[in-house]
C-alpha cells in the first residue's frame, strides 16, 4: 500500500429508525449521512456507514461484522487513523465498541449516546481520545451518563471533550457535525495513536 496517499477513515452508526434493509432510511433519518449526500460535509476521508438489521437490537449484536468491516476496509484502503462516531442508538454503539475494542480507534464522538459510568469503563478509555455531544434538551436518550462519564473521564485524560448543546432536543444534536466552530470531523480524523 502507498501510504504516501492514506487518508482517515471514519465509521458512523446511525441510529434506531436506520435499521433494516433499506438504505434510503438512513439518508431520511440521520443528520450525518443526510449530510454528506447533501454535500454540507465533506471530510477528506473514507467513510463508512454500515446498517444494522432491524432484528438486531442495538449495534453491540453486530460486533463481529463490524470488526471484520474495518479489517476489510483497512486491507483494501491506505488508512491512516479510524475514527468511530454515531448518534443514537449510534452513540450508544460508539461508546460500547470504545469499550469493548479501545485499541482499534484512534478517536470516538458519541452523540446523544448512553453509556454505563463505572470505575473500571472510565480506565478503559483513559487514553483514547473522546469528544462526547449531548443536548441538555435531550428527552430519549438523557444525557445524564454521558455527562458524568466524561466528567470522570477529563479527570484522567486529557483529550476527553465534553459538549452540551444548550436546549437542544434528541433530534437536534446531529447538527454538530457541521458546526464549524467545533469542527468534530477535523478533530476526528487528525487524532492518531
């Protein structure tokens, strides 16, 4: 492989109304595919946005086949970094594969996800770079762990991010990702370890 031409890759899960066979659900529902279709981003990087089956019930029961996805993408791509990000059931599936494989990302973003504040999964992710989004408007998924997460998290890491979205809703959150300002995209794919 010609390295001299390897880009990022970033891995988005989408979220619950995604799920099934039909992929224009995901273009209809979630703010980041929607996003790159529209052309209102345009990351210089590979991308993928896998969906899950609607008998699954959340992206942890695909972990297999994500895994064998990304060995598959780094064979056939010059990779440079991986980078995990989703909103939703997404964010939720963010944070449980930052967990369970910490060392197969180079940086995670999970919006408006859920994720369990326990000693032992604050160390997990104490050196991978973390930029958690929530809304505080937020009434599906609280955004209450993510918060106290992070909080935990900062205290042993310094590139754990936290950003809440004043008065923004569930379905608001996504927006994030053409925030200019926060530039998450950029921050995604220029973080390498």
């Amino acid at each position: 492989q010609d390295t001299s031409s390897s880009k990022p890759l970033i891995l988005y899960l989408h979220g619950g109304s995604g799920k099934g066979s039909d992929l224009d659900k995901i273009l209809s529902v979630d703010g980041f595919p929607r996003y790159l279709q529209q052309g209102s981003l345009l990351p210089d990087a590979y991308v993928a946005i896998p969906q899950l089956p609607s008998s699954c019930k959340g992206w942890s029961d695909r972990a297999s086949q994500l895994l064998a996805l990304l060995s598959e993408v780094k064979q056939k791509y010059a990779i440079s970094s991986t980078a995990l990000t989703g909103h939703s059931m997404g964010g939720t599936g963010t944070w449980d594969f930052a967990l369970a494989y910490p060392e197969a990302f180079s940086a995670v973003a999970p919006l408006s996800g859920s994720v369990q504040v326990t000693a032992q999964n604050v160390q997990t992710l104490h050196d991978l770079p973390v930029w958690a989004i929530v809304g505080s408007a937020d009434t599906i998924v609280p955004p209450e762990s993510s918060i106290q997460f992070m909080q935990a998290l900062q205290k042993i890491n310094s590139n754990a991010h936290l950003t809440v979205l004043e008065d923004s809703t569930h379905f608001d959150v996504p927006q994030a990702y053409l925030d200019e300002t926060l530039d998450l995209l950029g921050w995604l794919t220029d973080q390498h370890r």
